[in-house]
C-alpha cells in the first residue's frame, strides 16, 4: 500500500508562490464561495431538505422542478450535516457514501444519483455488467466504481486513483457497499514508465479534500496553477491493460499520454472505451479520430441520444456545441452497438431536466 504523504511535506516549491496576476481572479472567487459555504453551513439540514425532496418529486420539466433545482444549485456548497459519516443517495438509498468535502459527494447528496453524470454512469453499468475486465482510471471518490462494481459480480475490476486522501475515501465507499471484489491501486497512470514516482498537483482552483482535478505536473495536454503536490507512484497502462475488455479515463487532459503508446493494442483487442475529450486536448480528439478513421472504432457520443460522432468533429472540438457532450464511447466498428438495450439502460436514469443536458452533471 502506498504511503500517504502529508501535504505539508510534499508541497512543491514551484507552487508555493503567490498566484500569478490571472489567478487573482480565482483567489477572489474560491473567497467568496467559503464565505458562501459558510454561510449555508449555519442553515440546519432539516430546513432545505424539504427542497431536494420538492425536486425529485416534481414533474419532468416542469417549472417546479426548475425552481428547486435552482434552489439546489445554490444549496450544493453547503455540505451535509458533519455529525453523519455517510449518506444514501436519496433516489437510490442502496447506494452510500462517505460525507467528506468533495464536490462530487455534495452533488450526490442534494441531487442523488442524478447529481453527477447519471445517465452516463447508467451506460457505464450496462456495459459494466457485459464485461470481463474492467480498468478505471482516475476513480476519484468511486461513484462510477461502486455504480459500476455493483453491476460487474463475475468481472475483473481495477480502479486507480492517484491522489492519497481521495484513494482513501475510493476504498471506504466500495467497503460501505460491499464491494470488497475490487482491485484499488493507488498509483499515477502513465503511457510509458521512465521513472517509479511522479509529481502530482492539484489545481489551485480546486480546494476540496478529495479534489477531482488533480493532475501530473510533467506531461499531459493541460495544466493549471497548483496550491499543493504529491509524490506519488506510477504505474505502466501495458501492466495493467491485459485482459481487460472495458476501459474508462478521466485523468485531466494525461488521456493522450496512456493511449497513443498502446494504440497497436487499441487496435488489436478493441476494447470499448470511456474518455472524457476536453476541449483543448487537441492530441488526444486526434488520436480518437484516428482509431474511427482506420475502421476500428466508431465514436458515440455519450449524450440523451448516444448517437454516432463524426470524427471531423472530434477534431474540430465540436464535442460540447454539437453533441452536448465531452464524453464519448468508443466501441469496435464490427460489432452492432446495443443502442436498444443501451438506450433502456440510460433511460432507468432519473433523466431530470439539469440546466439544459440531461446527460451531465448538475
């Protein structure tokens, strides 16, 4: 088991200068909303959960529905009562989670399921359940891990997580719920491994305990200001892809880095593939293109529709104004794609009205 390392003693030098003139702007904003959150904090529980209630109740679309979810995008900084260790979601109470500071765990509280991609994490599931080995990497806190995990009883599940306090939180939700079958490596994904420890930082804009942004510092197509960094291990994606059939990535913009040095094995097992395509990731919306045009892949786009992705558009970063997306499905171009199953899938999702997609988080 890899060693958590304090914050303190691994905060980097290079991240522990004043922010730079363009993150005043976020120093100012990540203020106001612990003034905001502290605020909320003073507000007992038993006065607005009457509103997430008001919203799971009301009618789809309606203008109900609208105002309490409104109400409730104002009330997710508030984080639930602290005298309770976990919660049930509230739309599907057999699943439970820790009540740490996260923002995924603050919108699974006051939204439930549907609070954070839940007719993504619905197609994630089905094709969970069809599934012989699975990898996640980038598991977080475990919400896809333990959506996942519960549909996959006779499947290899691998779910790595980076970050050492998140790695923590991941193990005690699928313990919460049971799923002691799961493989937990806490450990940095990389394409090809030169060194055994890497640099990972999290992003200056993201303040919570088990901070979903985190990232490695060399490499990737991203980066960001940093507020702290860890040491932490790293791990070959060739180790960890054989036998694996279900492939998902959300490792804040190091997706092109792990595919592209094991493209030749992308192309001979073709796995089905979960990533999240950011818009400025223009390597990896080439890579994505490249497997569609070569005719082993062909893209969806993972959206109310899952309807199929020009690869031009991948490219052109036409993912979140065309489709309503940024994140798609690769699945092998020979094979049917089980739209009808799948479809029925996504739609067990409470698809509520969430600010204009019904696909993505709230």
């Amino acid at each position: 088991m890899t060693p958590v390392i304090s914050e303190a003693a691994t905060a980097a030098p290079a991240y522990a200068h004043s922010p730079a003139l363009g993150e005043i702007g976020t120093a100012l904003r990540l203020t106001l909303r612990k003034t905001y959150a502290a605020c909320l904090n003073q507000i007992p529980d038993a006065y607005v959960l009457p509103i997430r209630q008001a919203y799971l109740e009301a009618p789809d679309g309606s203008v109900r529905q609208r105002l309490c979810h409104n109400l409730l995008k104002c009330l997710r900084y508030k984080h639930p009562d602290p005298t309770n260790e976990t919660f049930a979601l509230v739309d599907e109470p057999s699943f439970r989670f820790a009540n740490v500071n996260s923002i995924v765990a603050r919108h699974l509280y006051w939204f439930g399921f549907r609070g954070w991609e839940g007719a993504e994490v619905r197609a994630w599931q089905f094709f969970c359940s069809r599934a012989t080995g699975i990898l996640e990497v980038g598991a977080n806190i475990g919400f896809y891990t333990v959506c996942g995990a519960s549909r996959a009883a006779h499947a290899r599940y691998t779910a790595v997580e980076p970050h050492p306090r998140t790695a923590r939180v991941l193990r005690r939700n699928l313990e919460l719920n049971g799923l002691d079958g799961v493989n937990v490596i806490e450990a940095a994904v990389v394409g090809r491994k030169t060194r055994d420890r890497m640099t990972l930082v999290v992003p200056f804009a993201d303040q919570d305990d088990a901070p979903p942004g985190s990232f490695l510092q060399s490499g990737g197509e991203l980066s960001a200001a940093g507020r702290i960094a860890y040491d932490v291990p790293v791990e070959a994606i060739h180790d960890l892809l054989p036998g694996v059939d279900l492939l998902k990535l959300d490792v804040e913009g190091y997706e092109f880095d792990i595919l592209n040095p094991v493209r030749e094995y992308l192309l001979r097992e073709r796995p089905t593939i979960f990533v999240e395509v950011l818009s400025r990731a223009k390597k990896l919306q080439q890579l994505i293109a490249d497997l569609a045009r070569c005719g082993a892949y062909r893209i969806y786009a993972v959206n109310s529709t899952l309807g199929e992705v020009d690869p031009e558009d991948v490219v052109r970063g036409q993912l979140g104004g065309k489709y309503d997306t940024r994140d798609v499905l690769l699945f092998r171009a020979n094979r049917p794609l089980p739209l009808h199953d799948l479809c029925e899938a996504a739609r067990c999702a409470p698809a509520r009205w969430v600010g204009g997609s019904r696909m993505h988080r709230t």
